[in-house]
C-alpha cells in the first residue's frame, strides 16, 4: 500500500521512522515542521541527510537557549536574522502602534514595533488568526533620545512569509483518494498522523482515534473526550497542526479564550481551526456562571459578547479529559470527576459528539509511523481547506432524512458529524452517486450517531425529566434520487 500511495501522491508523502529518529525528538518541533525538513532533506529511498538538516535547523529553527545569541547579533551588531517560528501580531487601539511578539523565545509586544511600510507588505498574511507560522526576520531600530517623545530601542519586524511549503490542490487530493479502498485509506490517514495502522487491533479502533481529527475539517464542530493517560491525545490536538491550539483546561481564562477586555485582544478562539482544552478535570475558573454562559453561547453558533465586544469564529471547541477505569461506560454518569462547569447540561448539550477514548490503544513505539506516510503539512493543510468546502454539506443533506418533529440540535450534530467522516474517509465524494450507501452508513451515519448518542445520555444523568422527552431521532438514508432508501 505504501508504494500505491508514492505513485499517487507523489512529492506529497515522506518516509518517517519516528521510533528511531532520535534528531527531530531532540528538536521537539511540531509535525509539521519535521515533515517539511524530511521533504527537503530525504532522498527518493527515504535516506535522511543529517548533517544538512542539522545545519538547517541552526540556521533557521534556533532553540530557546540560542535566543541571547540572536538578540546579540540584531541589537549590537545590527544584523537582520531570518528564523522559522510563530508570530502573534498586536493592534494598540489607542496609539494604533502595531506590535508583534515571539512566543517560542519569550519576546513580548513591549519590545518589538512593527513600521507601517512593512505592516502593508505583511498584513494580508498576518491578520486571519492571533498567531502564525512563518519565516520571521527580525531588525533593530535603536533608540532616539531627541525625539519627542522619546523612542526606546525596538526589535522590527523586517518582512515576513507565511509557512506553507506544499501547494495545497484540494482537487487532485479528492481525485487521489479515489484509488484507495476504505481500509487502504483508513491506513493513510493513520500515517498522515504519525500512526503506525499494524499498530491498531481493529477497525474500530483507527476510526475512533481518527474521530479525534473530526475538528481539524469541519467548522464548529465541538466534541468531548474522556479517555484513558497514554493514548495520543495531547500530540493529535497539539502537534499536528498549525491551524489548532492546544492549551491547558487548568489554566485558561475567559480573557485567553475569547477576548481580553483590557488589552482589547482576541483569544485562542480568533482564526484557528479548534481549540482543545486538555485536562479539564483540573479546570477552575474565577466566575464558572461568566464562563459557561459564554462557552454556551459560543458552542451554539460559533459566536458571543464579551463585555459588549463581539467575537466571531469557526474554531471547534474540544475538551479532553482522564477518566479512571470505573468510569468508562456510556451507560453511567462520566461527568462526576469534572468540575462544576462541565456539569451543566446545557453546555453538555452544546457538545456535538463523544470520543469514547477507551477505544484508542496506549501509545507504544508499534504505534509510531514507521514507513512511506503521507506529509503532516501537507495533509493538515488539506483538512483546512475541506473546512471551507460546502459541497460536502449538500452532499450530506441530500443523503440523510430525519423525522420534522426531531429535537434539532441532535439533527444538527449528527449531519455535522456525518460531514467531517466523509470529508475524511470518502473527500472523493462530489455528487450521491460517488457514495456508496453501505460504507457511508458503516463509517459516517452510524458513527455520527453513536457520538452524539451518547452526550444525549450523559445529558439524561444530568437532568433525566428534559432529556428523556428528547430521543435521538431515526435517522433515514436516501438513495441517489432523493426518494427514502
């Protein structure tokens, strides 16, 4: 299967060993920049030049430790040093100063300025979310004391380009993905991943770990994890992609997640594909009814009020927890661990679909990606383009029927859910004729409405008198025509 996916998609795939690879766990770069230094530094047999790389990686991807180093050179010595990181831009309303910081090496906007002539070269690419990947190169502007007022010294911001390597063609991606069969291609996604497909037991336990990326193609889509320590949940959310955020559920704040009034800055939420909020068990919050009241309002149409500022967003909203072993059945209540802010079932309600993580193995080096996979940059930027493709969504409405009389917001998150498995098993699919009824009931329907079955349930445990009036709905199939199948 390996050389199938070489010969149709070609350029578009790398040979990862990650159980043996000890340079790139030493770099601890995301997956997407290791894929990257693999495409330019890999020969046509998967021989990885090393020392190439290592002068690469000094060059363009320093370490924290290195950053004296840098300041040294841009400050004292007047160079304009180019690295590879992410950026977060700042707008001061006030002064209308534009500001940028650097969060990999601890540089904040009280240091930086960035001068109107190169805010015009570089805002189109550096204005869809808080932060962004690219090349940075950095310049000094020295301090002025005869200005009035005075002008302290600044790190400048001299150009920018945006980290996208691959040419991302959706096309020719959905017209690839034909020449694969569901299990072939349930492999590919595993490796696109970082997984290893021997790895995995059985079907059902690549597509609930394949579940996890549900977020990365579908706009809005909200989903609840609570599974076991050790199966990969921090490195899907975290490590994979550009376009998500990955922050501490014990730490945020309404200020961090939305918006920050004070400093009148968007939060995580602005231009990302999801936010995932890892170890919500420990989440606590300064007001929980401020905080649910906007989480609530956000997850039910992707946007809310802070203190009159209005934010807008299609990041999905994902929260990821540990359960202990007693508590792994959707036939009993989960939610008795998580603090009282999850246990709202309003907000339950919200949630568009449960991972049961159990289903996901521990991590194990037979887990790691060891072959020919298809590149992380580039299949993560695929899944970011799929967000913005509707014809998925037409493709859905027009294949399943649900009773009038249904509670809507399970209608909602089973179509939902429904679109992001066939965006990820089935992206061939342009008209109903492309989709094969069974297999899309097998790995989209069914799944969907196993997903959301179960935060109807725990919804019940929460409060049974409102929830027992509200069934899941039976879900009707139609055939290519439109007639009920």
């Amino acid at each position: 299967m390996q050389e199938k996916l070489r010969n149709y998609f070609d350029g578009l795939v790398v040979y990862k060993d990650l159980r043996r690879n000890a340079f790139f766990s030493t770099l601890g770069a995301p997956s997407f920049i290791r894929d990257t230094l693999l495409d330019s530094f890999q020969d046509e047999d998967g021989e990885f030049d090393l020392e190439e790389a290592r002068e690469f990686v000094a060059a363009h991807l320093p370490g924290k430790e290195q950053w004296l180093g840098i300041k040294n050179r841009v400050v004292y010595e007047y160079e304009r040093v180019k690295i590879l990181t992410k950026i977060v831009i700042d707008i001061d309303i006030a002064s209308s100063a534009i500001t940028f910081s650097l969060p990999n090496y601890d540089l904040t906007n009280k240091d930086t300025i960035v001068e109107t002539d190169v805010w015009e070269d570089v805002k189109d690419q550096l204005t869809n979310g808080v932060e962004t990947w690219g090349t940075v190169e950095l310049g000094y502007r020295p301090p002025d004391p005869n200005a009035k007022p005075k002008l302290p010294g600044k790190i400048k911001l001299m150009s920018f380009k945006s980290f996208q390597p691959l040419d991302v063609d959706l096309e020719f991606y959905k017209d690839a993905s034909r020449n694969f069969t569901i299990d072939e291609w349930l492999d590919v996604l595993l490796g696109a991943i970082d997984y290893n497909p021997s790895g995995y037991r059985s079907t059902t336990q690549k597509r609930t770990m394949l579940a996890r990326l549900l977020p990365f193609v579908e706009k809005n889509l909200n989903l609840l994890e609570l599974a076991p320590k050790g199966t990969g949940k921090s490195y899907v959310f975290g490590r994979l992609s550009k376009f998500g955020c990955l922050i501490d559920g014990g730490k945020v704040t309404r200020a961090q997640m939305f918006y920050n009034v004070s400093r009148r800055q968007p939060g995580y939420i602005q231009g990302k594909d999801y936010v995932a909020l890892d170890e919500i068990k420990l989440a606590r919050f300064n007001d929980d009814i401020e905080m649910r009241s906007i989480l609530q309002t956000y997850m039910e149409n992707g946007q809310c009020s802070v203190n009159g500022n209005n934010v807008t967003s299609s990041a999905g909203v994902v929260m990821l927890g540990n359960i202990s072993s007693e508590r792994m059945s959707e036939y009993s209540s989960m939610l008795d661990e998580l603090p009282p802010l999850f246990k709202e079932s309003a907000l339950l309600d919200r949630i568009h679909g449960f991972i049961p993580g159990w289903d996901i193995p521990y991590m194990t080096d037979d887990l790691k990606a060891n072959g020919w996979a298809m590149n992380t940059e580039y299949f993560c930027s695929i899944m970011h383009a799929m967000r913005s493709d509707p014809s998925y969504d037409d493709l859905v409405n027009s294949l399943i029927d649900a009773p009038r009389d249904a509670y809507l917001r399970h209608t909602r998150a089973v179509r939902k859910l429904a679109c992001g498995f066939l965006k990820l098993f089935f992206p061939y699919a342009r008209e109903t004729s492309d989709v094969d009824k069974e297999l899309f009931t097998e790995f989209c329907l069914n799944p969907a409405i196993a997903m959301r079955t179960v935060i109807l349930r725990q919804a019940q445990y929460l409060d049974r008198d409102e929830y027992m009036s509200k069934p899941m709905p039976q879900f009707i199939l139609r055939d290519a025509e439109g007639a009920n199948g």
